[in-house]
C-alpha cells in the first residue's frame, strides 16, 4: 500500500467505526501506518467492546497495510498517554493525530442532567485535549533535540459547534469549543513543527443515521453515488495528516459528499466608539443601529424558521 501518506504514523481515535474507521482505512490505502484506538462503546458511551478495533485492524492488514489496536479511553489521562505510545512503541514515531472519538447524549437544554453534560465534553472536548496534549509532548521533545517535525493534529468539530444545534446543547458546546481549541493549538504549536487543523464533517454515522433519517438514507439505486457515506470525508483527512498540507493550519474545513468548503468563523463586525463610557439608557438605539449593519448569523441546526 502507498500513496501520499506513505510511511506516516497515524494515531485515529474512535476508529472502530463511522468515520474514524473510514479514516484509519483511508489513511493505511494511502500508505500510513495506522494506530486504530476504539473502546467499543454504544452510540451512547455505555458498554465496552475489543472487536471493533480489532476488526478494523484485520481489515487494514488483510488488505496489505500496517495496523495496531489500542483500546483505552481517550479522556482518560493515563489512557491517552498509552495511545501516543503505542504509535511510539509500535512504529518507532508519531506524526499524525486524528482526534475522532465521541458520543451523543441529546437532550433538550432544559432536560439536561449534569451527568449527561459531563460525559459528552469529558469524551469530545477533553478527549481532544488529552491525546493532543501527549503527542504534542512528543513532538516538542523531538524539535528541542533538533529533529525536524513535520506532524499533525486533525480535530473534528461539527455543524453543530460551529451553529448550534436545537436538542444537543452538550454536543454543540464541546464541538464549538473544540474549534476554538484548534486555532489555539495551531498558533501554540506551529513552532515546533506542528499543524492543527479540525473538520465539520456531514456523513452517515451512528450519530445522525437515526436522527437524519431521511437525509442519511443510502440512495435507492445499485451503484449510484452515496453523498453521506463516511468515505467520502476521509480523503481530506488522508491529504490533511500528509506532508503535502505543511502550509495550511488553524483551519476549519467542513466535508460533505464531494464538497469540501472552509468555514468562515467569528471575525470582528460593525462596531460604534463614543470616545467615553456610555450610559446604558443610550445603548438601545446602538445596539439596533449595529445589528442592522451586521451580517446576519446562520440559522441553528433544527431551529423553527421566524414566522412559521
């Protein structure tokens, strides 16, 4: 097997199915030596299971490629620390992190619970975190001792991080907040070698075939092109974790079917300076006047159209 990720060492968390197995897989056809980490859990973090990373791991190999299975927790400190080791261990180096691992709790903001809130950012947020944070120990060390570094961290962040989406307050807060993890480590880490990129991807998944019915559904027709299939999204991860991507960081990318399109995030607006501290009574007609310049935001994912 080869191709433009030849010989990298990939880290993919949550690559025992969905997307993150679209992704190892991707990644070991184009040549990268692939460290497959999944717990097995349900779409709703419960249960544990070895097989999915197994098989995963089966599949590279069966069809050529070098794999290994890991299965600890992403979010968990120790855990992720053997993740980055065992790309180490196993194939000498780490070059790349694919930070993928995640469930869904949905609830309605006000029928939120504590405990589902903490466990969707504990795996998306501070999973992203942990994993990143050792590989990019790693590879600070390395640039310290005068190797040239040439790695990469690929985050995933979602329509709804970058949104909102009605229902899944948990989820969109953890998304938004991984995207703005990304710019951050792009910047912190850019002089050690490293480039941080995260993608807003659309597919078929455990997470939105049952949500997304209509919309996930395979097409109909034997053959015809599938726009939700989750291989659609990995070839931009492959050229993303490859060498060939070393001059673009801090980027957003969102990756549907066969599009691919750069998210244009937060940026400064109108704004209004009277040169002195204001009085609230005067803030009214500002506030108004800056809105009416303002570019209007994006609808929320879900949310009930004005007027309807």
């Amino acid at each position: 097997m080869g191709g433009i990720c030849d010989g990298r060492v990939a880290v993919v968390t949550g690559a025992g199915r969905g997307l993150g197995r679209a992704h190892a897989l991707e990644l070991a056809r184009q040549g990268a030596l692939v460290v497959v980490n999944d717990i097995g859990v349900e779409l709703d973090g419960t249960g544990r299971s070895e097989s999915p990373a197994h098989d995963v791991v089966d599949e590279i190999r069966a069809a050529g490629g070098q794999a290994v299975a890991n299965l600890d927790d992403v979010a968990d400190w120790e855990g992720s620390q053997r993740i980055v080791n065992a790309a180490v261990e196993s194939f000498g180096r780490i070059d790349a992190v694919v930070n993928n691992a995640g469930f869904v709790r949905d609830r309605m903001f006000v029928n939120a619970t504590e405990d589902e809130w903490d466990a969707v950012v504990r795996v998306h947020l501070r999973g992203h975190f942990a994993v990143s944070r050792w590989a990019a120990a790693y590879w600070r060390d390395r640039s310290k001792a005068g190797e040239a570094v040439d790695a990469r961290i690929v985050n995933t962040t979602s329509g709804a991080g970058l949104l909102g989406s009605v229902g899944q307050a948990a989820y969109s807060a953890a998304k938004g907040g991984i995207a703005s993890l990304t710019l951050v480590q792009a910047v912190e880490l850019a002089r050690y070698g490293i480039t941080v990129n995260a993608i807003a991807p659309a597919a078929r998944t455990r997470m939105t075939e049952t949500v997304f019915a209509e919309t996930m559904a395979p097409p109909e027709e034997s053959g015809a092109f599938d726009p939700m299939a989750p291989e659609n999204v990995s070839p931009l991860i492959a050229w993303l974790v490859s060498a060939e991507s070393a001059e673009v960081t801090g980027r957003v990318f969102e990756v549907e079917a066969g599009k691919v399109g750069v998210a244009d995030g937060w940026r400064h607006g109108p704004t209004a300076d009277k040169g002195d501290r204001w009085d609230a009574s005067e803030l009214g007609p500002v506030v108004r006047d800056l809105i009416g310049r303002a570019t209007p935001p994006e609808p929320v994912y879900g949310a009930t159209p004005a007027g309807s």
